[in-house]
C-alpha cells in the first residue's frame, strides 16, 4: 500500500532541495524522522513535514515496515519582487518556490 503527500509552495528554491534530499529516498521513514529533526537546514524542516503528513495516511502507525519509495521535488511560481535602485530605478528580484511529492510504501 502506497501514501503520497505534496508540500505546495515550499519557500526554498528547488535546486537546494533536490541536493537535499538525495540521501533519504529508499530510507526507512523511523530513520529519516530520526536523522531529520537535528539537520539544521531549512529543507530538512520542509521534508520532514510532509514525511510526517504522509505517515499520518496510514490506518497503523508501524513506521518500521515502511519506506520512502520516491520524493520528487518541482519548481513551483515565483514571487516577483522590487527593490529601489540608483538613479530612482527599481531592480527586480524574485523568490523561488518549490513543490515536494512523497511517495511512502510499506516493504513486502
């Protein structure tokens, strides 16, 4: 049996996510919940709150038997912001956002 959970609109661009989260795909979810709380980046946060979400999908609650089967993670829109410039111009800045999938599958 499969559970998957998105995290939506993840403030964290999704090239630093995906460098991330690399290590915990295929990894036991007790493990990864573990490992996660004493990360301290901001995606390990972000990832493990929607490990978390996906866990909570399930009837038991036997994270032993279960796996992180897939994470994928998606860029998601732009925030477009402006800042004051020289000469009265303004620059455009933006801040990324990204989209994480997880797919969470007991072992057979």
């Amino acid at each position: 049996m499969e559970k998957k959970a998105i995290g939506k609109y993840m403030r964290l661009s999704d090239k630093k996510l995906r460098m991330f989260v690399g290590a915990y795909r295929g990894m036991n979810v007790s493990q990864a919940l573990e490992i996660l709380p004493n990360v301290h980046q901001k995606a390990g946060e972000f990832l493990m709150s929607v490990i978390k979400s996906a866990l909570n999908q399930f009837t038991t609650k036997q994270s032993d038997s279960l796996y992180i089967k897939s994470i994928e993670i998606d860029k998601g829109p732009l925030f477009k912001r402006w800042r004051p410039a020289s000469r009265g111009m303004a620059k455009k800045y933006t801040k990324k956002t990204a989209h994480i999938s997880v797919v969470i599958s007991e072992k057979k």
